[in-house]
C-alpha cells in the first residue's frame, strides 16, 4: 500500500541518474553549498537517495487515483468520426495548397521584380477566396443544370442529386414459357409443310413417312430420337376438330395437339386418349 515517506526493501538494485548524482556531491571534500547548515541538509538528502537506490522497489508519495483509459478517450460516432476526418483532410489541403502557392509566387517573383512576395497567411487567403470562388460557380452550373432538367435533380443539402427514377425493364420470361414457345413453333413448322402439301394435293394429307415432308420436322425439339405422333394421315383439310398430330409424352402430362382446323392447343394425356378413342376408324 502507497504511503507518505520512503520505504526500503531487499532486491535488485535499482540505480536512478537523479540518486548517482547526488551520491557524487555527497562525498567528503566537495562542498555543496557555502551556508553550513544548507551543506548538511544536502548531505543528508544524498544520503537517504542512495539508499533509496539499493532496493527493487521503492514506494513514495501519497496514494492517487488513476482514471480508467476509457474516460480518457473521446467516442465518436460513425457519423461524426466521417466528418471529422473530412474536415481534416479539408484542412489539410487547404494548408498544402497555401504552402503551395506561396512557394510558387515567390519562386516566380525572384524573376520579376514588379511582383511583390507574399507570407504564407496571405496565401491562404487567395487559396481560401479561389475555393469560394470555384464553389459559386458550381453552384451556378447545378442550378443551370435543374432549370434545364426539371423534375430530374432533387435537392440534398446545398447540392442536388438525381432522382431515381425507375427504368421501365422488359417482363421476365419464365423458363417453361419459353419451353412452350418453343414446342409451340415446331409444331407450327411441321403444320406449315403438311399444309403445304394438302394445298398441292387437293387439300388431302400426306400419308405417313411420306418423302416430301422434311425428317427433322417430325423430330421434336430438345429431345433426341422423339417423333411426333401422326394420327391423320391422308384425310382431308376440313373445319373439324379432329387431331393430327400430337406429341409423345416426353414433356410431362401437357402436351400439344394439331388439329385438322389448324389450331394448336395444349391437351392432357388423358384428353389426347379419349379424342382418339372416338374417331371412327
């Protein structure tokens, strides 16, 4: 426990600057001072520091609070530590283009005589009026700038951003939308030929594995050795509703169906079985 006075301990010794030089005055034969009675004061003040430096340790003085090293910090928030460091940085490159300036218009008055040196603090205040001059005039061109846009810039501050405006964006397509569409249209293709080919035979179908119809038109798309079910061969284009061509089942459940009237619709397998199960032979 800290306490007033000087307490001596057994350990390492502990030499200090402030105890070897005063065991130095201390010795006999080198006057301190020439009042006696201040000589013997500091011969004995000598004396007790020497000792002093013999132990490890050594305790003095009266006991004292120390403060935590959290109250000695300050606390910023992220805000606040944000604008502190740009107002640094502000300040900082404020100094340095002074700095700047002024050794360049001294260094270009050395040449002309007619140009007076400046101090650092005069510096300062062109550097100082040049930055409210370049802000007026970017205050002008973002204020030109929304008188010639309005309803584009939206006020923040002393400046203005843009608006965000949302950007109108094509609808997403879904992944089996765009499956259909595309056994939609081979199916369409394989309806254009067989149509063709009634309109050159009086508007009789061609029979089955007929040459004048392209193979891979019967192939359905994506799906390798599937072949479109052909169930109409040789009859004649008429308004009903009989189907022609239908997929295999390798889609799933849903699949598309040609009609003798030329639609094209999207049939369950079970639909397809009973509609052929109907048309007389």
């Amino acid at each position: 426990m800290p306490r007033s006075g000087i307490t001596i301990a057994r350990g390492r010794a502990l030499v200090s600057p402030l105890a070897a030089f005063a065991c130095f005055h201390s010795q006999p034969g080198v006057p301190l001072r020439s009042n006696p009675g201040f000589a013997h004061l500091s011969q004995n003040f000598a004396v007790y520091l020497c000792f002093s430096a013999l132990p490890a340790s050594a305790f003095a003085g009266m006991p004292s609070f120390i403060p935590d090293e959290s109250t000695r910090r300050l606390i910023l928030t992220d805000a606040g530590r944000v604008r502190y460091e740009a107002i640094s940085f502000f300040l900082v490159m404020l100094l340095l283009s002074a700095l700047a300036v002024r050794l360049l218009w001294n260094y270009v008055a050395r040449d002309f005589p007619a140009l007076p040196r400046i101090s650092f603090v005069r510096s300062l205040g062109v550097v100082a009026a040049w930055g409210l001059l370049v802000l007026i005039v970017l205050t002008m061109i973002a204020t030109a700038r929304e008188m010639m846009t309005p309803g584009s810039w939206q006020k923040q501050g002393l400046l203005y951003t843009l608006v965000n405006t949302p950007v109108a964006q094509e609808p997403i397509k879904n992944a089996a939308d765009e499956a259909n569409e595309a056994r939609r249209k081979g199916l369409e293709d394989l309806k254009a030929a067989l149509w063709s080919y009634a309109a050159q035979h009086k508007g009789e179908l061609p029979p089955a594995d007929d040459p004048a119809i392209p193979g891979k038109l019967w192939e359905v798309g994506g799906i390798v050795g599937a072949r479109y079910r052909y169930v109409a061969a040789g009859a004649s284009l008429s308004p009903d509703s009989r189907i022609v061509v239908f997929e295999p089942a390798v889609h799933g459940d849903d699949r598309f169906v040609l009609r003798l009237n030329g639609r094209i619709e999207l049939l369950t397998s079970d639909t397809i079985r009973k509609e052929l199960q109907q048309v007389k032979p």
